[in-house]
C-alpha cells in the first residue's frame, strides 16, 4: 500500500484522539508510517544495495506491475505478529507505546484491506517463527 494512503488515515486517526492523548497522538504517525522501513530492511537483506529511493521505487513498480511474486514470504519484522504482541503487552506499562500500537494496529487494517483487494493473498510472512521454521527446513 502507498505511504500517503497510510499517512492520510493515521492523520485522520491522530486527530480523533488528540484530545485523549494531546501530543503523544502524533505516535499514531510513527505506528501507522514508520513501520514501512522494514521493507526496506528487506531489500537490503535480499539485495544488498542500501539505496533507499531504490527501495521505494522497487516497492512501488512492483505493486504498479502486480508482480508480488518478487516478494513472496518476505520478512518485515515490523509486521509480524510477534513484534505486534510485544508492542501490546508494552502498552499496558505505557501510554507512549500505547498510542504508537495504535497507529501499528492501523497499518495492519489498512494492509489487510489492501491485500484482500489487490493481490487476493498474503505476500509478506507474518510470523519470525515460521518464517525461520520454513527457512531452515527449506536448506536442510
């Protein structure tokens, strides 16, 4: 999905409860945008190129091609499942990670939404663990 599309509605959502959470509301930016930089993370792992306008155009022609096969079973750590309950059993010990699992929770909607719609199944790998399970089966 498109960063602007991610910002746009994390904006929307900050707005919504600025009035609960006054500046940490901003938070929801970071959770619901920043957490994008682990695609880059893995273009640099698969690649080995550090160029991140490189990375973004890749991203981008890909999604504008339909060619999600280059990326099937990816690893964004950032969106998997694992760093997600970690994020949640934070935000009860603190309302500055409360409010940035919020903005994570978003991007999961919206990503969900964006898979469901446009390529009709699951591109990157959602769980570490069975992403290293797999992996390592797949070279023994």
């Amino acid at each position: 999905m498109k960063i602007w599309v991610h910002f746009l509605f994390s904006l929307i959502l900050a707005a919504i409860v600025y009035p609960i959470f006054n500046w940490k509301a901003l938070l929801i930016l970071a959770g619901g945008v920043l957490i994008d930089v682990d695609h880059y993370f893995w273009y640099v792992y698969k690649y080995k190129k550090f160029n991140l306008f490189g990375s973004y155009k890749y991203y981008m022609l890909n999604v504008r091609e339909k060619e999600f096969e280059k990326d099937k079973n990816a690893l964004n750590i950032f969106h998997s499942i694992e760093f997600l309950v970690v994020l949640v059993v934070f935000s009860f010990y603190s309302e500055f990670i409360l409010v940035l699992t919020i903005g994570l929770l978003l991007h999961h909607l919206l990503d969900l939404v964006w898979t469901y719609f446009v390529p009709k199944q699951f591109i990157i790998e959602y769980s570490i663990i069975h992403w290293a399970i797999k992996n390592k089966i797949q070279k023994a």
